[in-house]
C-alpha cells in the first residue's frame, strides 16, 4: 500500500491516534494504541481482526503512515468502527489485564450501545419490535410519504402531473384511513 499522511489527530484516553484514510477514502486508526490503552495483548488482537470476517465488519487494512519523521505500517480499522470492536471485548479481561477503570469504561459503554440499539430497532419497527411497534413505524412511514406526497403535489405546475400525484395521496390516505379531499376543478367549485 502506498504510503498516507495523517489527517488530522484524534486524543482517545491519554493517546493521540493518526486519522489517515484507507485506499477507499474511509478514515481508519491504528489499534495498538486503544488496545494497548486497555492492556490487551497486542499479538491477539492483531490476529482477531486480521480474520476475514473482522476485516470486512472492521475495515482492517495496514497502510503505512507517515507520522512524527518516519513511515510505519500499522494494523488500522475504519474509524467508524471503533466502538463496535471496543464492544466486542471482555470487560473481566480488560479487568484481568489490571485495569479496572477501562473495564468499567467499556461495561457502561456496552450497556449503553446495547440500549441504544434496542431503542433503535423498536423506533423503526425492526426485528425486536412488538406488532404494535412494528404497526406503528409503518403507520408513521405511511404518514411522512402522504406529507409530502401533498408537498409534491401542491408545488407541481403541471396539471398531469398533480393528477398522479392527487391519486397517489387518495390511495395512501385510504391505506391510513383518513379522510382525504381531492382538488376541486373550476366547475366544481
């Protein structure tokens, strides 16, 4: 891989990490720096992510980054993906590893994550959501497409135009069940 020049820093617990970009123009970190951070065993966490499935959900590439008047390869994963690695270690390791206060760190990181991804799939109706949830979100979609279906409509000149745009708000109406009055003709008037 060609060499790449840091972007920008970034400080995460007492380290400063380069931001560079992969060869696909995502940002990426190293990771010895946040592993060593929880006192991880370097060597392991170089082979978990270099396997092929961590390396597609990860990002992991090892470009060598030009930093500080040298160029050094270094394992990276997309930025964008720091908290889901950080999410796949054990807290009772990090503990193990004699850091009580990153494995407290991670706990109630994790527990939050899993909160928020849980509020997340019942907000929109995903696999964790009752039927009355489910029901709902798509009620709401419903709702938003017949909003602006009548935005559409009533910034469209053309007369065509807002006839299919008319029957098209008529019918998600009917599918919401709320009365709907088309536009009035001249004659109707």
């Amino acid at each position: 891989m060609n060499k790449i020049t840091v972007s920008m820093n970034l400080e995460f617990a007492g380290v400063v990490l380069p931001v560079a970009q992969d060869e696909n123009g995502r940002d990426v970190v190293p990771l010895k720096p946040i592993a060593e951070v929880f006192g991880l065993k370097w060597d392991v966490q170089r082979v978990r992510v270099s396997r092929p499935e961590m390396v597609r959900r990860m990002g992991t590439c090892t470009p060598v980054i030009r930093g500080a008047d040298q160029a050094r390869e270094m394992v990276c994963i997309r930025l964008d993906r720091v908290a889901a690695w950080l999410n796949t270690l054990n807290p009772e390791r990090v503990r193990a590893a004699g850091n009580a206060d990153g494995a407290d760190f991670l706990e109630a990181k994790q527990t939050e994550w899993d909160d928020l991804l849980h509020a997340y799939e019942l907000e929109r109706g995903g696999v964790f959501a009752t039927q009355a949830a489910r029901s709902a979100a798509a009620r709401e979609r419903q709702m938003r497409l017949l909003y602006t279906g009548l935005k559409l409509k009533n910034a469209t000149g053309d007369a065509r135009d807002r006839q299919v745009l008319t029957k098209l708000c008529e019918q998600t109406a009917a599918e919401l069940g709320v009365p709907y009055q088309p536009e009035l003709t001249a004659g109707e008037e």
